[in-house]
C-alpha cells in the first residue's frame, strides 16, 4: 500500500503505518480487530497502538472494551510539513556559513550528459520568473513540462545564427531568471567525446544567453 511506504518515508515504522492506515479504514476498533486488519502480530498491536498515540496520530475512545480511533491525518501532515520546513532552514543556515553562495564571476565546469541534464532540470523546477532556453527540440519539451506555471518562457531552435558548437555536437543553452545559466554541448549520435558545458551565476554570461535567445526567436519570425 502506497500510504504506508509513505507514511514510513515520514518516519513511522512499518507496524505503525499499517496499524494507522487500518485505524482510518476501520474508524475505531478494539486492538485485536486493528491486528487483523493490518496483519501485525496480536503481541505487537498494544505497543504500537500506543507509539501512534503518542505521536498525536491516534486516541483511546473506550475502556471496556479498548477502543482506539484515527486522529485527523491532515493535521499530522501539517506538522510533519512544519518540522520538515523547520529542518530544511536549519540546514540552509549551516550550509551558509560553512560554503557562501559563489562568485558571481564563477564558471563551473560540467562533464557527462546526465550532470548536465539533472542540472538544466533542476534549474527549470527553481524557476520564478523566467526562463530562456534554445537548442534540442525534445529536451526543451521535457523541460517546458517541468517549468512551474506562472514562469515566462522563451525558447527556440538554434537557427539561422552563428553556430555555438563545434561539429558534431549540438548546443543546449539556458538562463534561468536572470540569475543562473548553462550553455551545453551535447554529442550527436555516433560522435566522438563527452557531453560537456559550463554552469555560471555570471550576470553578463546570463544576459547574453537572453538576448541570443531573443534574437533566435526573432530571426524565425515572418517577415
């Protein structure tokens, strides 16, 4: 069951999960009815049944006999939320002070096909505001599916410019909110090398990539 694996991915424990995902189903119960229901060992129920209690996720509603009832699941998704969000600050904070954000001026060096696509589609989910993309048809596809609605987005095929690649390689660039860019060299089939490009913060990089899709986007138009 999907839910269960999830709520694992949360941090309950496998019985937990299966104990609570039977609780919601069930409504309320007596712990033997819960074990049934989620195939988790009779000796085991009582111990679980109380860890879930514990974390808010499940409450006694009966003494005689023993009942125990589902709490409200979206406010343990809330919480959960609250303390993943809490965790990924702290970690933003630390991560801060050890390694400051780099150099405008900073150009990294890319090797492989997959660095640089995991890349280009990491940039396209951050995207705020815009996003400039010029090269293969078929990945600015993938990565126009991926770009989070409300972005601005500009792409073309490479045409009629002055070519950016040496001969059998294709071209992939891309700027993202005028705040990062890659410019990509992708190897056709058959060629020989690696896949390689650059990934920058450099403003005037960045600009450039715009105004070279701009200006692709405007040499397609009809005249």
């Amino acid at each position: 069951m999907s839910a269960v694996i999830h709520l694992q991915a949360l941090g309950l424990t496998e019985y937990e999960a299966r104990a609570y995902t039977a609780l919601l189903a069930l409504g309320r119960a007596v712990p033997a009815r819960v074990a049934r229901q989620a195939g988790i060992p009779r000796p085991k129920i009582y111990e679980t049944l109380e860890r879930l209690e514990g974390r808010g996720l499940a409450a006694k509603v009966g003494q005689n006999p023993l009942e125990y009832a589902p709490l409200s699941a979206r406010e343990y998704l809330a919480r959960a939320r609250r303390a993943f969000d809490d965790r990924l600050g702290a970690l933003d904070r630390d991560l801060s002070r050890l390694a400051p954000d780099p150099a405008p001026e900073a150009v990294y060096h890319l090797y492989g096909e997959a660095a640089i696509r995991s890349l280009c589609e990491d940039l396209t989910l951050n995207a705020r505001r815009s996003l400039y993309m010029a090269g293969d048809a078929s990945f600015a596809d993938r990565l126009e599916r991926l770009s989070p609605r409300g972005v601005e987005l500009y792409r073309t095929p490479l045409a009629n410019l002055p070519a950016i690649a040496a001969p059998g390689q294709r071209a992939f660039l891309l700027a993202r909110d005028g705040e990062a860019a890659l410019v990509a060299h992708f190897i056709d089939e058959g060629g020989v090398g690696e896949a390689h490009g650059v990934h920058t913060h450099n403003p005037v990089i960045i600009h450039l990539i715009e105004g070279y899709v701009q200006l692709a986007a405007q040499q397609l138009q009809p005249r």
